[in-house]
C-alpha cells in the first residue's frame, strides 16, 4: 500500500512538472509574440511620429502659404477698389466736361453765343453749328487758336479739360471736339429751356452733297448776318439731339492730310456703343470749321479695324464714358465696361476672402 502510494504522488508530480514545463513554454511563446508585437508597435510609432512631423511641417508650410496667399488676395482687392475709384473718377470728368458751366467763361459771353448762334421760331430752335466755330475763333469773345499739346501741357497727349482748354486759349484737335461738344450741350439746353420743342442744327458742306445737304447758297455765320460762305451748300438736321466727340483716321484740314483728327458727331437718338452712330447715320462736323464731314456708315466707317483705313473711327466720347477699339480685344472698350469687370472681380474676391480668411485672423 505504502509504494502504490509513492508511486501515485511521483506520477502526479512528474505531470504537474510536465505541465509546468508546458504552460512555461505557452508563455515564452505569447511572451515572444507580444515582443514582437511591441517591437513593431515601436516601429510604427516611429514611423507615426516622422509622419506626424513632416505633416506638421507641411501644414506649417501651407498656412504660411495660405496667409500669404490671403494677405495676396486683400491687396488685389485693395488695388481694385483703387482702380474702381480712378475709373470712376474719369467716368466723372467726362460727365463734368460735358457741361459748359464748368469752363469758366463769363455769362456775358455765353449770352453772345447764344445770342448770335441760336434763332427761336415759334416751336422750332435753330442751332446754327457753324457760328460756334465763329464764336470760337473771334478774339473778341472767345478768341480760341489751335495749340498742339506740347503748346499747352508738359505731356504729348493730354486731354484738357474746358477749364484748361479756356486757360490755355485752346487746345488741339480732341481739346477743340470736347469744347465744341460742350457748347452744343449748353446752347441745346437752353432752346428746351425757353419752350422749343424741336431742334434744328444748320451747317454747310463746300462740296456738292451726297445725302442730306441742299442747293448752293450763301451760309451767314450768325443771327448779324455779316459774316458768310458764298455758294455752299446747306444742311438742316432736325431733331439731331446728342453730339459726340469722334477721332480716329480722319482728314485734318490744320495738317492738310489724313492723321488720328477729332470732330464731333450728332445723331437724333442717344447712342450705347460706338456701332450705333452708323445704325443712326450720325452727321460729322469739323469743329474747327463748322461744316459738314459726312455721315458714319456712307463717308466715314466704324470698322473691325479703324486703324489701317481713312475715314474710320477707333475712339468716341460721351457725355458720360469713353470708348475706344482695341486692336487685342478686337472690340470696343470703355470705362463703364470696365466698371462693371472691376465690381464683378470685387465681389469674386470678396467672397473669396471670406469663404478662405484664416482662422488666425
């Protein structure tokens, strides 16, 4: 009894050692795996953290970048807002330079013009278009000569405005156009002003007429009847209401051949783009004279390049913008165009700024 007792406990002792042995080989097993595993938990966290800093560094680099692009974006808005001011301040000067009251000329002489170059009939007023020009010319009332800008102004190609036109005593070809346009403007005003209910303008070609010009006559320059045409040839524009400054490759009578030469153009209804004073068959006048150049569509053309042709037209003044056909463009431009751009672009980059301001910010 005594040694199936040994027996028994020496077996059970060599199981629980063999399970000892087992469950220790269990564990260096797991406890191997687990090595491994945290080894490679060490060499993802290495690659974690090299990922983390060259994100870092690279959203570092872009908000940098984003801030500067920001910052970029406030001063294309700033310099569009600037530019939006200078192209309205020029649609301004030419809405000011369009009115006669802002030249500086004593009342007393622009009765004189009136006077001499205006005639009331009943409901009729009668603009006689060459006796602006006479008007112009007499060193007596106005006294204006024909000054290049070199003349006038320190830069080769100025604008003067009819203050400046009035201080300098003239101006050239575009200064003269702005003046003359000017003075209609006022003249016109004042028919509709004492009761005239249709306008007539009188004006006169040396050549025989094509369109609109009658029989030869003696043309008088003023209401005085003294001084005259002889034998030219009339032109009576009913209800021609709006004028224009119009230059572009035109016959300049100062410089006896064809060169950039303004003169003004007058059509019955208010133009929106240049090709309208062809659709309406506007009437040239050469300021500088006060005779008749032609009609737009018939003697003088608004082609899609005015700049290599007589007679075509390539920039025209309003009395509130500027248009002028670009050769890049292949179109005509004006400040109003651009005014509208300019705000579209404003408003784009608005809402840019908005939708992408940095938090920072």
């Amino acid at each position: 009894m005594g040694e199936k007792s040994n027996s028994f406990l020496v077996t059970t002792v060599f199981i629980l050692f063999l399970a000892s042995i087992a469950y220790n080989i269990y564990l260096f097993s797991e406890n191997t795996t687990l090595s491994h595993y945290y080894e490679q938990c060490i060499s993802d966290l290495e690659k974690i953290k090299y990922e983390y800093e060259n994100l870092t560094y690279q959203y570092l680099n872009l908000q940098n970048q984003y801030i500067m692009l920001y910052e970029n974006i406030t001063l294309i808005n700033q310099s569009l807002y600037a530019y939006e001011q200078e192209v309205s301040d020029a649609l301004q000067w030419f809405k000011y330079n369009s009115e006669l009251k802002n030249s500086g000329i004593e009342e007393s002489k622009l009765s004189i013009l009136f006077n001499r170059c205006v005639r009331i009939e009943k409901d009729k007023c009668y603009i006689n278009l060459g006796c602006i020009e006479h008007m112009n010319s007499q060193e007596y009332i106005f006294g204006f000569d024909y000054k290049y800008d070199n003349e006038t102004t320190t830069k080769e190609d100025k604008l003067l405005s009819l203050e400046e036109f009035v201080e300098n005593e003239g101006g050239d070809c575009e200064d003269y156009a702005l003046f003359y346009k000017a003075e209609f403007n006022y003249l016109k005003q004042l028919c509709y002003e004492k009761g005239a209910d249709e306008l007539v303008l009188l004006s006169f070609s040396f050549d025989v007429p094509q369109h609109l010009g009658e029989k030869a006559q003696d043309f008088f320059l003023e209401n005085t009847q003294t001084w005259y045409y002889p034998n030219v040839y009339v032109w009576k524009l009913s209800n021609y209401t709006y004028a224009y400054v119009v230059c572009g490759n035109i016959y300049d009578f100062n410089a006896h051949q064809y060169t950039g030469h303004c003169m003004v153009a007058f059509t019955p209804e208010k133009i929106n783009y240049p090709s309208q004073l062809q659709q309406q068959n506007a009437v040239v006048v050469e300021p500088q004279i006060g005779s008749v150049y032609g009609i737009i569509g018939k003697d003088i053309n608004i082609t899609t390049n005015p700049y290599l042709q007589n007679d075509s037209i390539y920039y025209v003044i309003t009395d509130e913008d500027q248009y002028i056909y670009s050769l890049y463009f292949e179109k005509w431009l004006s400040y109003k165009q651009i005014q509208n751009i300019l705000e579209e672009m404003k408003l784009k980059i608005n809402h840019l700024s908005a939708k992408y301001k940095p938090t920072a910010f």
